[in-house]
C-alpha cells in the first residue's frame, strides 16, 4: 500500500514536470514567432478583436472594481487615522496602495476570470473540433495565427485596464474620505503627492505588463492541450484561470522584491516615505 502511494506521487510529480516542460516548450514557441513573425500576425485584422474583447470590453467591470475597493480601503481605514491625528495623510495609504497593488493585481485577475477562461475555451474548443490541425494542414502555424495576437492583447491590455483601475480607486478613496469624512481635500492631496511618485506608478505598470504575459501563455496554452470533448473545453477554462491566479500572486511577490531591489540601484539611495 505504501508503495502504491509513493509510485502514485511519483506519477503525479513526473506529470507535472512533464506538463512544465510542454508549456516552457509552448511559450518558447510563442515568443519566437514574437520577435519573428510580425508579418504573419502583425495584421490588425487578427490584433483589432482581440484588442477589443480582452481590453476594451473588459474596462467598465474594472473601473467599476477599482472606484469601491478604493471606497471600502477608506471606509475600513478612516477611524483608526482619524483617532490618531492622520487623517489626511489616508490618501497616501490607499494611492499607494491603489497603483502598486491593488491596481494591477485586481486588473489581473479580472483578466484571468474573464477573458482567459474565454481564450481557453475557444481555443480548446477549435482543438477538440480538429482546426487546429486544418490550420497545419494548410500551412499556418496556430502559434503565430492564434496565440501570439491574445498574448500581445493581453500585455498592452492589462496595463490599460491598470490605469483605469487606478484612477477609479483614487476616486473612489478621496469620494469617501474627503466628501464623506470630510478631511480637508488640499493636504488629503498633498500627502499623496509627497508619498506617491513616479516609481511607484512604475511599479504597478510594470508587473500588470508581466501578468499580462503570464495570463496570456496561460490560457493558450490550456486551450491548445485539453481533451475530452465538451467537458474537455471546461475544464481547460477552468484550469485557466486556477493557474493564472497562482501566477499572478507568484509573479507579485517576486517582482515586488525584484523592483524594490532595484530602486537603490537606479536611483542611488533607499526609498524614503513621507512619514
């Protein structure tokens, strides 16, 4: 009995790396025909949907997000500033944390949950029905055709959504600390502008544009490798957005480690707050 179980996570364990070492071998394929083939799909008729539906289409729910997960950090935050004297520096805490977390982290996810899971299926399903081998047929490489054009949509996307995330989270923070608490709006703003700079608006934008890879190759790739018919293409959707929600809190912690690692090296002294 014991034996069977270890053979058993055995298997699982060699499963996994196996499917790492096919997905590594996908996403090396995407990313060469990247850099290599933009004139297979560098047209706007294969890039203009895909633009609109992962990004456009997806921006109202986004700012819709961002404007009360800013009202509910204000909500949630206010008295205990207020008790102590700091009311108006509440906006530094919900800017920054607005445009360096929340922000991309929340346009992220809304990507993962909406449109991966769509990219999956449709994708899984264009396997399940043997298009994808119609297209080798005919010569087109499906990477270059299908998946390099809703990779690309989703890294200049997501960062788009990021900004609208975060101009409806600043709004909604300073709609309920400043016309709802009344905190005076002229130092509620200057304290966000002495704590909040450049760099951390950087930051944001920068790991919405690394989610946004990750997402991308993510859903493709699930779509291009499930089976099963019908329940297949469920699943693929599903397994989608579980592994692109684990990427997205990996890729966070490691980039923001990485980046504020990187700031004494660019700028030449540590980051200093406001406080």
């Amino acid at each position: 009995m014991v034996l069977t179980r270890i053979a058993n996570l055995g298997n699982v364990l060699l499963d996994q790396i196996a499917g790492f070492g096919r997905f590594a071998q996908f996403s090396t394929a995407a990313l060469k025909w990247l850099f290599r083939g933009v004139g297979r799909w560098g047209r706007m008729s294969l890039l203009s949907p895909q633009l609109f539906s992962i990004g456009t289409r997806s921006i109202p729910v986004i700012m819709l997000l961002g404007l009360f997960i800013g009202m509910v950090l204000a909500i949630e935050t206010f008295e205990q500033f207020d008790a102590f004297g700091i009311a108006d520096s509440l906006g530094a805490i919900i800017n920054i944390s607005v445009v360096k977390q929340i922000g991309p982290v929340l346009a992220a996810v809304m990507l993962a949950g909406r449109v991966g899971g769509a990219v999956s299926a449709e994708l899984g399903t264009m396997h399940v029905t043997e298009q994808l081998d119609a297209l080798r047929v005919m010569g087109a490489d499906p990477i270059a055709y299908l998946v390099v054009p809703r990779v690309i949509a989703c890294v200049v996307m997501i960062p788009v959504m990021t900004v609208f995330s975060d101009i409806m989270g600043i709004f909604g923070g300073y709609l309920v600390t400043v016309q709802g608490f009344g905190v005076n709006a002229p130092s509620y703003w200057q304290r966000s502008a002495d704590f909040v700079g450049s760099w951390d608006l950087s930051v944001g934008l920068i790991k919405s544009i690394c989610f946004g890879l990750a997402i991308g190759l993510i859903s493709c790739y699930k779509g291009f490798h499930c089976k099963g018919g019908a329940a297949g293409v469920g699943k693929a959707a599903t397994d989608s957005f579980v592994s692109s929600f684990i990427a997205i809190i990996i890729i966070n912690f490691f980039m923001a480690k990485f980046l504020k690692d990187m700031y004494p090296i660019l700028f030449g002294h540590e980051f200093i707050t406001a406080f």
